[in-house]
C-alpha cells in the first residue's frame, strides 16, 4: 500500500491500519443520516392537490441543506483518521562527501633553489604553485603541510582551513645552505607524515612527497635513521598511501655537471604503499603530476540519505475545523429537533 501511494502522492503512512477507523465514521455517518425523524400528524400540515394527492410542501434553503453539518463532521473525521495514520514524506538529505587526509611533504633543502624546471624560477617556487592548486581543488578534503630537509617539520597538520593552509604554503622557504639543516632525510619525512596521520579516521590517508634529492641523512654509519623503506613499512601499518615526486633533472655536482638522481627509494616507496612514483622535468610537468594525483584520488559520495518528515499536521488543523464547523452549525443554524 505504502508503495502505491508514494508513487502517486510521495507519501507514506507510518500506521496504515488507521484506515480501518473510516469504515466506522462512514458506518456512523450512514446510520446518522437514516435515523427517522419524530412523526406527526399530517392532517393540518399538508396540503391536498385537485386530485386528492398529498402535494410536496415547499422546502427552505435550511431544509435543502440540512444534510451539511453531518458532512462536515463526517470528513472533519475522515481528515482526523488520516492524520492519525500519520503520513510522511521521505527528503532526500544533501549529498556529502567522504573526504580524505593529505599530507603534502615538501623538500626544502637548498637545491629547491635550482632553476632548472623554469628558467628564472626556483623548484620551490614552481612546486608551492601547483601544490596551491591542488588545495584549491580539494575543498572537501583534510590537507596539512610537512617540509623536510636534515629534520621534517610539520607545518599545519590535517586541515580543511585551506585558506591558512595556503598562507602557510606561500611562507615556506629553503633552507640555509650547506648549514646544518642542509640535507636530504627523505626517510624521516616519510615516517613523520605516517605518524602525523596515524589517527585519522578518513577514508584514505595520503602523503605526496615531492623531493629533488636523494636520501643522504641515513646511512649505513648512522644505524639510529629511518631509510625510506623502514618509513615505507610504517606506512603500510598505518594503511598510509604515499605518492612520490622526483623534480628537476637532477642534481648538480661541484663541476656544474647534472647528475641522474637515483630514484629506486622513493620508486620502492610508492610501489610499497600502493602509490604511484612520478618524474618532473620542468614547471608544466609538475603541475600535471599533481593534478594526475588529483584524479587518481577522488573523494566518495556517501550512501544517499533520506530523512522522513512527518506531514499530518495540515490533515490534522483541517480535521478539527471541519469538525468543528459540523458541530456547530448542527448547533446553531441547522438545529433540529431530538
């Protein structure tokens, strides 16, 4: 019953079985309109015709409509059993998405100052441009900011503050070179990016790693430093998803030469983690590994929702007018005699 009635009104009743109710009031409505009349005698109230017929007295507008208050009482309770079986419409609830949690790791060691992916402008300026507009596209997710270069440095953690985040972004700088700080701890990073989004409760954790160089803090001499493939493992723990990004054409050696960048670590990574390693070669190809990581991780819709809201209350005003009325004028203008 429910089925056939939303699909032709968009309503469904909650008790059904009130129905059962109306039989009565028609029940009571039927009798009510038959119940006889007091009988008087006829001989001074009606009228013979020429041919000795009893001839139809006038009616009066009161006498025609007499059958009114019952019928308003009648559907005053009709209106009542209706709203007693509760009718509701089913609302659809505005989708939301299911959003993930982005760490976005950032090498800021001195050679993001190399111009090599755009003449004139750093790696570090051109990676923060389109890491922006990847934030910019992915309003619904929690995105935070790691840099990293001997040490990481967490800079904002997961936020859907993206505008913060931005400003952050922008204020992010290389550090001094050949200081302490001057290193590569590619390993390190990783691991501070797992254990930054080990909490989360999103769908998918990730972390885009973008780097320019090669792990050069954990070596074999320094047994206490997380290598790449250690962090690689805590990432697969935390169900951590890690996309790596090798950016320029390499590394320059103290005679000016480039040199190839080993990029198996970061590779082994990706693979590890159920990621993906990409290569930038200049400023455009940068842009489009990020917005190829902005497709490959989309956000989900969650399961349409629907919220029922009750819609008796009109059947209800409008029961006890008619009701209301019936009585009345049973009362007042149309009052008969018991």
């Amino acid at each position: 019953m429910n089925r056939l009635l939303e699909s032709w009104t968009g309503l469904t009743l909650a008790h059904p079985w009130a129905f059962g109710l109306a039989l009565l009031v028609i029940l009571a409505a039927f009798l009510g309109a038959r119940r006889p009349a007091i009988r008087f005698a006829p001989a001074g109230f009606l009228r013979l015709d020429a041919d000795g017929r009893r001839a139809r007295l006038p009616r009066s507008l009161r006498q025609r409509t007499a059958w009114l208050p019952r019928t308003l009482t009648a559907l005053g309770l009709l209106s009542l059993v209706v709203a007693f079986a509760r009718p509701q419409e089913r609302v659809p609830l505005p989708l939301e998405r299911e959003g993930l949690d982005i760490l976005l790791c950032i090498d800021a060691s001195s050679s993001m100052a190399a111009d090599d992916l755009r003449p004139g402008e750093t790696r570090l300026a051109i990676t923060k441009a389109a890491a922006a507009e990847f934030i910019a596209a992915r309003e619904d997710d929690r995105i935070g900011l790691v840099t990293f270069a001997r040490y990481p440095d967490l800079v904002c953690p997961p936020t859907i503050d993206h505008r913060s985040l931005a400003a952050m972004l922008a204020a992010v700088a290389q550090v001094e070179a050949d200081g302490d700080e001057d290193a590569t701890g590619l390993g390190m990073a990783i691991a501070r990016c797992a254990v930054a989004l080990r909490d989360s409760q999103a769908r998918s954790k990730l972390v885009i790693l973008l780097t320019d160089g090669e792990e050069n803090v954990a070596r074999s001499d320094l047994p206490d430093e997380i290598t790449p493939l250690e962090a690689a493992r805590l990432c697969e723990e935390l169900g951590v998803r890690v996309y790596t990004i090798a950016a320029g054409i390499g590394r320059q050696a103290v005679g000016g030469e480039w040199i190839e960048l080993d990029t198996g670590p970061v590779r082994r990574v990706a693979e590890r983690t159920g990621g993906a390693f990409f290569e930038a070669r200049d400023a455009e190809a940068v842009r489009r590994v990020y917005a190829a990581i902005d497709e490959l991780e989309r956000s989900g819709y969650q399961e349409p929702r629907f919220r029922r809201e009750d819609r008796f209350l009109v059947w209800l005003l409008v029961g006890l007018g008619l009701w209301l009325v019936g009585r009345l004028a049973a009362a007042t203008v149309w009052e008969g005699l018991p």
